[in-house]
C-alpha cells in the first residue's frame, strides 16, 4: 500500500512539473522546451529587451546586448556584446535560463551546444511585432500579451487620425541608415508610413531594408526626408540631392538619437513611432 502511495504521488509530481513546462516554435521554426517560466533571460537585441519590460519582465533580465537602453532600468545590466555576434563567454557566466536573440545572430548553434536555450525572434514587420509579443508572452508566462498589441495598434489609428487631409499623398524618405539603407513599404516602418497617408517612395519590390542607389532618390524627389542625426551631415553635399524638394524647400524631419532608436525598433513603442513620424509630416509636408 505504502509503495502504491509513493508511485502515485511521484505520477502527480511529475505531471505538476510536466504541466509547468513551456513549449513554443521560434521564428527559426525550431521547438524549444524550457521546464519553467524562465527566471534569468538575457536579451540581444533591443526591441526583444524592450518587450520583455512592456510584458512587465525587466526584473528576469540579466543581461542585454550594447544597444540595449530603453527603459533606463537596463541600462545597468551587463553587456554581452553586440547582437549578431554576441560575447558567448559572457553569456554563459550569466547562467540564463534562455537567451533571447535575433535569427541573423551567429552565437546561436554555439550557446546551444553549450545546453543554453535559446529563442530566435525577429521582427520585420507590423505582423512580426504581433507575433514576437505573443511569443514571449509564451516566453513569460504572460496570459494578457495580445492586450499590449490592441493598445499599440490603437495608438497608431490615433496618430494617423490625428493628421489633416493636406498631409495625405506627400512622398516620403525615410533614411534607416548611412549607406544608405532605406525604409522599404514592406518594413514595418512603411507600414507606418502607409497608415498615416504618406507615400513610400521605395517601391515594394525592393525589399523591407533595402540598400539603395543615392540616385534612385534624386530621381524620386521626395517631399519630405526623415533622418537620424546621426546620419544626417552631409546630407545636401551628396551629388545631386541639392535639388531634392525635400532639401530644396528645407522639409526634413532629424530625429534625436532617442527617437531614432524609437523609430527603428519594432517592438512595443510603434505607437511612439507612428506619432513622431506624424508630427513630422504635420510640421513638414508640402
């Protein structure tokens, strides 16, 4: 009797743990398993970082990569490098529970021969970002993650409604970085773009992040250019850009560092994002 009550107790036990055990498919399409909720994450890359404290998980951080800064509470974490090659040393020492990473990163085969779990995730688009919320949502534990996306999704209807009828059809720019590296329609940053009424003028064929021919935007002429200030010196010196509209007529929207990294993240400030590009055009649109 007393060897009954033990294999039935141990059959209970098992099935509470086998209950609490998490199973989910990252975007590699691999299956990953992890026997818990996760208790000690590092984060490479900052719009997973960011995500992780939007589900309210800053405090399982550990560890982030160097561009990790937003909210300011992870900026005191340990760094582990840069996001595609991460210091897998460094890593390791942190003992995580999983590590959260790009598919682009090159650290991923070698952190899991070293038995660390790791979830690949990357967001391109606004359907992307969706998806990652609910994943590390899975991630978490966190029941109510679909509920952070209705909010986001809410705030950019808000900022494209806030905008006149003046501002709809004005071409648009939008510089990603030096390069130059463009902002195509299928990013999630021209689909911002597109849901606020401006025109994209790098045409969907080219991709979501293309690298472009400085003479494709002398051709194209945009109204209005959107910048980093990181990026921005030079601008008019380039051959031919003198006589863009955009630089012509002095229409150029040059975001902070802050708000650039607001901009170029999909993660969970897209709102933020779609209201800074929308007082961009409100303020510079012919």
């Amino acid at each position: 009797m007393r060897q009954w009550f033990t294999a039935i107790c141990a059959a209970l036990l098992c099935g509470a743990c086998a209950a609490q055990a998490l199973q989910l498919t990252d975007d590699r399409g691999v299956s990953v398993t992890l026997p818990r909720a996760p208790q000690r994450i590092v984060s490479v890359l900052p719009s997973l970082t960011e995500t992780v404290c939007e589900l309210g998980a800053c405090s399982r951080l550990v560890g982030v990569d160097r561009y990790s800064n937003y909210p300011a509470s992870v900026r005191n974490l340990p760094k582990v490098g840069g996001g595609i090659d991460p210091n897998v040393e460094a890593i390791v020492a942190l003992k995580p529970d999983v590590v959260l990473m790009a598919m682009s990163s090159r650290a991923i085969e070698r952190l899991e021969s070293l038995g660390i779990n790791v979830v690949a995730l990357e967001p391109k688009t606004a359907k992307d970002i969706q998806r990652v919320l609910d994943k590390i949502g899975q991630v978490l534990g966190v029941a109510d993650a679909r509920r952070i996306w209705r909010v986001i999704d809410a705030g950019v209807t808000a900022a494209a409604q806030s905008l006149p009828p003046r501002v709809r059809a004005t071409t648009v720019y939008f510089e990603v970085n030096r390069g130059p590296y463009a902002a195509g329609q299928g990013s999630f940053i021209g689909e911002l773009l597109t849901r606020l009424g401006a025109q994209n003028i790098i045409t969907p064929d080219l991709g979501p992040f293309p690298k472009i021919n400085p003479e494709y935007v002398v051709r194209a002429n945009p109204d209005v250019i959107m910048i980093g200030d990181r990026n921005v010196e030079g601008l008019a010196q380039r051959p031919g850009w003198g006589g863009i509209r955009a630089i012509r007529e002095k229409r150029l929207c040059v975001f902070t560092p802050d708000q650039a990294d607001v901009l170029v993240r999909p993660g969970p400030r897209m709102a933020e994002a779609a209201r800074l590009m929308a007082q961009c055009l409100l303020d510079k649109a012919p």
